[in-house]
C-alpha cells in the first residue's frame, strides 16, 4: 500500500509539474500579469530597422487601470490611458489627441490570447524550454500559425512574474520582423499618481478629440466584407470621426483572436486623388482601393496578402440585406502547415 500510495503520490507531481509546463498555461499566466498588475519597466522596441528606447508604467487599483508609455529618445511622444480614455501627445506634430480607448489590453501591445478560435488557427508549442534574461529564468513559448495570413510569436515569459521579458514577431518564414526586449522591470505595489504626469509641455498645442460612435441601425449603409480569411470575424462596426475633420468614416475590426485587422471606409472627394495599392511598415501592412466611390483601407500587423485580401472583400450592404446574407471564408493558403517559428536553443 505504501508503494502505490508513492506511485500515486509521484504520478501526480509529475502531472503536476507537466501541467505548469504548458505552453497555454504560460500565456494565460502572461495576460493575467500584463492585466492585473502593476509593473514599471524600460525596454528596446525594434521594427523596419529602427530602435526606440520606452519605458511603460502600468497601475491596477481596484476596477481602474492607468498606464503611461514614454518614448525616451526619437520622437519623446507620451500616451496615457485612463480607464477607457487615451489622450496621445505628440510633440514633434505639436498636436494632443484624446480618443476612446476600449479597455481589451495594455499599452504594451497585443499579445497572443487563447480561445476555441486561436487555437484552430495557430500552434501553440513550448513552455518546458527555459533561458535566462535579465537575470531570471524564463520560458520559451511559440505560436505559430497554420497558415500565411498571420503572424506568429515567440515569447520568453518570466517565471517568477509570468511578464513577456522579450517578444519577436515573426512572419510566415520565421524571421523576425518585430522585437520587444526590457532592459530592466520591476513590479511596485504601490505607484504614485505623480507616475502618470506627462512631461510634454503642451503650450501653443492643437488639441484634437476623436468620439467614436457606434453605427444605429437606421444608417444608410452598412460595410462588411463578403468573404474573410479562415478563422477572422467581424467584431466591431462603427462611425469614427476624423481628428480635425467634420467628416466621419465607417470603421470595422476584424480580428482571429489574436490577430486584428482594421478597415476605414470613407466617401472620397473627386477632387482628393484616389489611394490605391500596398504599403509596408515594419509589422504593419494596409491596403488602399476604391469600391463604390469610397475609399477602402485595411491596416493591421498581419501580412500583406491579409489586408489586400479584406479590403478587397469590403463591399456596402443595405441593413435588410446584411442581415440575410450568409458569410463565407476564405480557402486555406497552399502549405498551410509551418514550423519556421519552432525555437532554436541559441535563440
């Protein structure tokens, strides 16, 4: 009886252990932390071959959240949210923006986060692998898509905090294209209000306020993109004010869960030349074409075939007709299956 009770005793530690090594377990640790907690750290941000030095602040007290990020060298831009309000200065523009933010994810950026559809369109793999930064011990997770319309990550979550110590977004091939790696973290229990201050002296500043209200169901027209690349859906309709501008654009949200693409629809002036073709900007693809006198631009950190693919779908519907119309998706890309984002030991 004492053997099988060690038996039984060792099998569950061995669950046990096996459990904190998933590679779900490690994410779902992760957004807790980027959510619930309160942290202060300095880090290298690296896209289309330029670095930028930030340090983000971010404060939980009760059900409000505040955050700050401060660029610390190049354009010394400033962003703070409070609660669902995100107010944007921008010095070298001399320009403040004051926008609704919806409360769905920290400054920091979107990171992967797990749900039925995610995990049918990406792998998760990794959690056991451990690496050493910053003086901790971190795991190695990486989500890697199933096909060429997304992203992948590779992320090296700190074991103590459960906080991204550094981030690579990669494309369809692997390589990276985006990086995000702290230099130093900490985790306060406590951060003063002073903390979210900003240093920007705003005098002979424009101030702009971007209102964003969701579409009624008496509008003349509704958008909505006839087919969608597999696993993206529609999650946000609405009419969006231009800052500066009387005018206001139809703007849709399609996301796979961890991916998310935006689209803008805008009457265009005859006079205004037509914005048609791809653009490239470090992780971030847009798409501009023209459909029924309006202006279509998808934007997002997907790759270019994502974007031209959604904008080109992006068609008006009339509410009766949007109703009764029944979606269809996209075809699997050719080679829908990679490993290029596997993790190497030397990474």
């Amino acid at each position: 009886m004492r053997f099988v009770s060690a038996v039984t005793a060792s099998a569950i530690l061995v669950a046990g252990i096996a459990a904190a090594d998933e590679p779900h377990v490690w994410l779902t640790r992760m957004n807790e932390a980027l959510t619930t907690r309160n942290y202060d750290g300095v880090f290298l941000h690296v896209h289309g071959g330029r670095m930028e030095t930030l340090r983000v602040i971010h404060r939980v007290d009760g059900q409000r959240v505040t955050e700050r990020l401060i660029s610390l060298d190049g354009s010394a831009r400033e962003f703070i949210r409070r609660d669902n309000e995100l107010t944007c200065y921008l010095p070298d523009k001399r320009t403040v923006l004051v926008e609704k933010r919806k409360s769905d994810g920290p400054l920091l950026g979107a990171l992967p986060k797990l749900d039925q559809t995610t995990t049918s369109m990406y792998e998760i793999t990794g959690g056991a692998q451990r690496a050493r930064l910053m003086g901790r011990d971190a795991r190695l997770v990486s989500v890697t898509p199933r096909d060429g319309y997304r992203y992948g990550y590779r992320l090296w979550i700190d074991e103590a905090t459960a906080m991204p110590l550094k981030t690579q977004l990669c494309d369809e091939h692997g390589d990276v294209i985006e990086q995000i790696v702290f230099s130093n973290l900490s985790m306060p229990a406590r951060i003063p209000d002073s903390a979210f201050e900003p240093q920007v002296d705003t005098r002979g500043f424009r101030w702009l306020r971007n209102d964003q209200q969701l579409a009624t169901a008496t509008a003349p027209v509704l958008w909505e993109a006839m087919r969608l690349p597999p696993g993206f859906r529609l999650t946000t309709r609405g009419q969006q004010a231009m800052p500066g501008s009387k005018q206001s654009v139809s703007h849709l949200v399609f996301t796979d869960g961890i991916a998310s693409v935006s689209v803008f629809v805008e009457a265009r002036a005859d006079t205004v030349p037509p914005l048609e073709g791809s653009t490239q900007l470090g992780s971030s693809s847009a798409f501009s074409t023209i459909v029924d006198g309006h202006q279509v631009t998808a934007v997002g950190e997907v790759p270019a075939t994502t974007v031209r693919f959604i904008a080109t779908q992006v068609k008006p519907r009339s509410p009766a007709s949007e109703r009764a119309a029944e979606r269809s998706s996209a075809p699997p890309m050719p080679g829908a299956a990679r490993s290029a984002l596997a993790p190497t030991p030397n990474q």
